[in-house]
C-alpha cells in the first residue's frame, strides 16, 4: 500500500534501544540468560516517553493527508466482537461490513481482518471469503490467559484448523511477572509452532496489568524473539487498554528489533481508541518512530469495535461537508 501523501516526519525519533546483534545470540538458552537479556534492557525514562507521546499528540496534519489518513486506519482496523452473546449473525453481519464499511460508496476500503473467538471462525471466514479481509481469532484462554499449555494449544489449533489467519494469543502475566520468563518464552515457542505456516501470531502483553513501562518493554522483546509476527497492548477486557505511551514504547522496540535482527514485527494497540482523532495521533506516533514500512496493515493493525463507525462519519464530512443522519453508519 503507498504511503503517499506523506506524514510530516519533522521530530527527531525517541532514542534507541537496540542491544547489538552479538547479544542477542543464545539469550533464550536459559532462564537466566534470558532475565540478565531482559533486564539489561535500557531503563524507560517515564516522563520523557511520556512527554514525547503528549507531543506528538498535538500534530496536525493537512485536510488531504487526513483524507489518506482516515482511509489507511479503517484499512487497519481488526473489527472485534469478542462477547459471550455473540451468535453466528452477528458474527455475519461483522462481516459483512468489515468487506464494505460503507455499503453507499465502493471506494472505501474494506478493513484488515475480523476478530473473533475460536467457535466463530468458520462463520467468520464464511462471511470474508474471497474479500481479501482476514479472520482473526483470541485463543490462549482469552482473556486471562491461565490454562494449561495443552489446552492453549488446543485452542489454537481449533481456530487454525477452521481456517484462521491470524491468531491473538495472551501470554500468562502471573509468570511474567514472578519472572518466570522463559516459560512465557516456551509458550510463544509451541503456540507459533501450533500456527503453522498458514496463521501469523499475535501476542498480547495486557501492558494494563505489566505495572512499569520497563516491563512493557521487556514483554515487548520477549515475545519478538519467541517468533511473534505482531506484538500487541491489550486484550481490550482490563481498565488500561492501549495508551500513546506505551504504543510509542513498543514501535520504539520493534524499530530496534529489526534494527538489531533484520527482522520487523507489526504493533496493534487495542482497546480504547474510539475516534479518528484518536487513530490519527497514532498513526503519526507510528510514521514518527517506527517509519514509513509500518504505515501499512500487514505490520500495524488496530483492535477496535466502535472506531471503525466514526472513521466512517469522518470520511463522508471530508466527502460532503456534512454529516448524514444517525443511521448513516450502522451501530456494531
């Protein structure tokens, strides 16, 4: 996808993080090897990545540029419904808006992906085919994350057998946090290898619940040398969800990983971003920090039910001038 018109990229970038390539090598042979990696992780200055986030935040950006914007975020959009309610139709009609957003106007592009629990992947796949949109499907025990390694597998599997594309595991915070780092690392291991060769994987830190921006870093790497194709903030069920700060911190990792490794990794924050505004803010925290190559669905996503709606309504006032009515953009 281009990336023109451009985002101003008038900042200098946050700085760098990246270990050189030599100490990356056999960091993952041991617990302790892997703790002495994490922990020798640059500290996080909290007021100044915080302060860099607020910054970035107040850019503007020209009313073409904002046309180009709202268009590459509705195409970056994972549209979720993750409840206990939901039912093959609504799982339908999710799709059938995530292949035409905007059933009046063919030009708007369709979304990234539908997300769904592992029951409703067949539905869902059902629903896109031949769209281009891909399903997504939790697993892992989602949201929380505590089972037993085989019935996370298990899991996985099911979603990947009906025909995921994506998989959104979670990692086990209670581990990670007791330091137990390499049997989240071991975790990520077999559940990128339950994927196969036909499913990326996502990994979810729940950065609400890692309590410092140092250990949101430190998940950050943890899980890009487990193999994640995507790491991603939240699972959207907790208070905190996805914030500027700790987005900035893991596109800061993730340009240091390939940096370091060759290797790029997509970011997906999730869960409270509801406006256009809002995805704007982060797509120039993405231009400024990660660069250009992230400016595109395959390596940055967002999770969202109810922002597609408003990128929807923003995209007809730049067309028009003007609002329609309440029922011109249909309640998820």
């Amino acid at each position: 996808m281009s990336t023109s018109p451009k985002f101003s990229a008038s900042l200098e970038q946050g700085g760098a993080t990246t270990p050189p390539a030599h100490a990356l090598a056999d960091v993952t042979a041991s617990d302790s090897t892997l703790r002495r990696f994490l922990h020798g992780l640059p500290g996080v200055d909290a007021v100044g990545l915080e302060a860099r986030a607020a910054s970035l935040g107040t850019r503007s950006i020209k009313t073409t540029a904002k046309a180009y914007a709202i268009d590459l975020a509705i195409s970056m959009v994972d549209l979720t419904t993750l409840e206990g309610a939901d039912t093959p139709g609504k799982v339908r009609a999710l799709g059938a808006k995530a292949v035409h957003p905007d059933p009046t106007d063919r030009t708007t592009p369709a979304t990234a992906a539908v997300c769904v629990y592992p029951d409703m992947v067949a539905v869902a796949k059902e629903a896109v085919a031949g769209s281009g949109v891909k399903v997504a499907s939790v697993a892992t025990a989602f949201p929380a994350g505590r089972a037993p390694l085989t019935v996370k597998l298990a899991d996985v599997r099911e979603a990947v057998a009906a025909g995921a594309d994506e998989i959104d595991m979670v990692i086990d915070r209670g581990a990670f946090l007791a330091g137990r780092y390499l049997k989240v690392y071991d975790e990520i291991v077999a559940v990128k290898e339950a994927c196969g060769t036909s499913a990326r994987l996502k990994v979810i830190f729940e950065t609400g619940e890692l309590s410092t921006y140092d250990n949101i870093r430190r998940a950050s790497w943890l899980g890009m040398l487990a193999g994640a194709d995507f790491i991603k903030t939240s699972t959207g069920k907790v208070a905190v969800n996805a914030t500027p700060a700790n987005t900035l911190l893991m596109l800061e990792a993730v340009r240091d990983f390939r940096a370091a490794t060759g290797v790029q990794v997509g970011v997906k924050p999730a869960g409270g971003i509801r406006t256009s505004k809002d995805a704007i803010k982060f797509l120039v925290l993405v231009n400024e920090t990660a660069g250009e190559d992230w400016l595109d669905n395959h390596w940055f996503r967002f999770g969202a039910s109810s922002l597609l709606n408003d990128l929807l309504m923003q995209r007809q006032k730049l067309a028009t001038g003007r609002y329609s009515g309440p029922d011109y953009v249909t309640v998820d």
